[in-house]
C-alpha cells in the first residue's frame, strides 16, 4: 500500500495507513526475528546536511535490522554540497545508488523539492523548522502504546514552539484525531505559528496558549516538552535570555496526572531536570526506542518487502 511512497509532511499518509504501521511496529517489537533479512540486498541513502543522532542512528539501526544497508553522510562538509553542488543533483546522484532517501536539510521544503528530483522514495528527517514527520510517527506510536489510543487527550506542548518542528508536524496529525485538545506553553517570543492555529481554527480543534506550565499541568494528559534551539537564533542574548525559562522538575510533576505521559524528541539540555527521569511517567527514552520500530515499519513498507 506504500510501496513507492514519499514521506515529506503527516498528511501524506491516511489515518488507515499510519494505523497500518503502527500495528507492523509494534509486531516488529514482540517478534525480533520478524520481517529480519527482508530488506537484503536493498540500499538506504542518509543525507543529513543538519545534526543528528537519534534520528539517523535509529533509521541506520532500522535498515541493518532489516538486513539492509546504509550509505550516505552526516556532514555536509564531507559532501559535494560544500563545492556547491545542487540539492537537486545531490539527490539525483543518491538515487541511483540507493533504493530510498532519508534526508534532513536546514532549509524549509528541501525534502519536497528532493522527492520532486528523486525517482526513489524520499522521506523527510526534518527541514528547518517545518515539519519531521518520522518523529511524528514515533509519537503517535508512544501514545498509542502507553495510552491505548490516540483520542480524548489533552496534550501540552512546552517550550520552542515558533522553530519546533516536531511540535509543528505532531499538532497536525493529531488534528485528525477524535477529541484532542491543546495547550500551547511558551514565552511570547516563541509562541507556536499562526499557520498552525489557522488550521487549528478550521478544524474546529479547541486549544489554548499560555506562558505558565504550572497552570497546565494538572489538565494535561501528555505534556511534550522541547529545547529552546540555539541553531534557530540569530541573536545569542535572546537564546541565553529563553533557554532556561521553563524546566520540567519533581516539583512540576507532582502537579500533573499520575497517568501523565512526559515525551520529549531529544536531545534535551536543560528543560526536563535528571531527576525526572526516575519518575514512571518520564516516556522519552522509551519514545526513542520506539522509533527504530515505526522506522522499521516504514522502511520495510515503502520498499514494498511487506
């Protein structure tokens, strides 16, 4: 059903089909011989002109797991793109090594001018602050395995909300669930984009912005908590003036539910206290594990091996 597919935004894919991976990812994590071998032979190409670890060592971890394997780079500068080589041939020259592309690129709607180049699958890892529709997919699995379901929820989204591009891409596919509800926490200098509470708006999804976690805390069901980016600034006084006004500590905890769901895309520095980690709700490194299974599932989808 998505063999052949592009992943660039949430939309792409139908609530039927993202419910379709999720079931495959979950399998994949019961049964670890599962699918095993089924991707040999195939080749994933990572080009990731941005920093990243858990992004492309869980699609790398996923491929191998899969019997494929990987080529590519994590460094621009160890690339063609430094002697000014174009996105488009760099995709174009990927392609014919690969069976697919894994891409993360600064640059807003880099992965849908590459997926208009590639005559290989193209699936976004994230372009500058619009959208990262595989930490979506790993979200959405996370709630979904410690929730039951993804509806009748209330979820916070705390702290980088203007360049967050996981926050951006996560309140969009959650739009297209049953009774979702939203609180948008952040100081006024990073509140979340007008266009994503245009589309809020439209659909008819309640939500609410506000400057104090402590207020939301007790209302919320999930609480996603992200870094203040420093690569997103231009102005270092104002990262150093933002980067600290909201962390996640016991004491905040003890506000929230005792079903309190805590997720975070990683990496974090300063916003949810170590402390917190010991405290069952804390779901992040569970999130992250998670991932390499919906990566699993994806891959082994668009490659058509299942």
């Amino acid at each position: 059903m998505l063999k052949g597919r592009s992943l660039i935004e949430p939309g792409n894919f139908s609530l039927e089909e993202m419910d379709g991976l999720f079931c495959l990812a979950e399998k994949l994590e019961k049964e670890e011989t599962y699918l095993r071998d089924s991707c040999r032979g195939k080749l994933l190409a990572t080009l990731f002109f941005e920093p990243s670890t858990r992004t492309r060592l869980s699609f790398e971890a996923a491929m191998q797991r899969l019997g494929g394997s990987c080529l590519g780079f994590a460094d621009p500068g160890s690339s063609s793109a430094s002697k000014g080589e174009s996105l488009a041939d760099t995709i174009r020259m990927a392609a014919s090594y690969a069976d697919a592309i894994v891409m993360r690129n600064p640059k807003e709607g880099a992965a849908l001018l590459a997926s208009r180049y590639s005559p290989v699958p193209v699936i976004n890892a994230g372009d500058g602050g619009h959208h990262h529709p595989t930490q979506t997919l790993t979200d959405l699995l996370t709630i979904r395995r410690l929730r039951g379901n993804i509806e009748n929820l209330t979820v916070g989204y705390c702290g980088d909300l203007k360049f967050g591009r996981t926050v951006h891409s996560l309140a969009k596919a959650l739009s297209r669930y049953k009774n979702i509800k939203m609180l948008f926490i952040s100081p006024e200098e990073l509140v979340v984009p007008e266009y994503i509470t245009r589309m809020l708006q439209k659909q008819n999804i309640e939500f609410t912005e506000t400057r104090s976690l402590e207020e939301a805390m007790p209302h919320l069901d999930v609480l996603y908590m992200t870094r203040v980016q420093r690569e997103r600034f231009f102005n270092e006084e104002d990262y150093i003036r933002l980067k600290d006004i909201y962390v996640l500590n016991k004491e905040k905890m003890d506000m929230g539910k005792n079903d309190l769901i805590i997720l975070h895309p990683l990496p974090r520095v300063n916003e949810i206290s170590v402390e917190v980690d010991a405290d069952p709700r804390a779901a992040y490194f569970k999130q992250a594990r998670y991932g390499m299974y919906v990566r699993m599932a994806l891959l082994s989808s668009i490659l058509g091996v299942v």
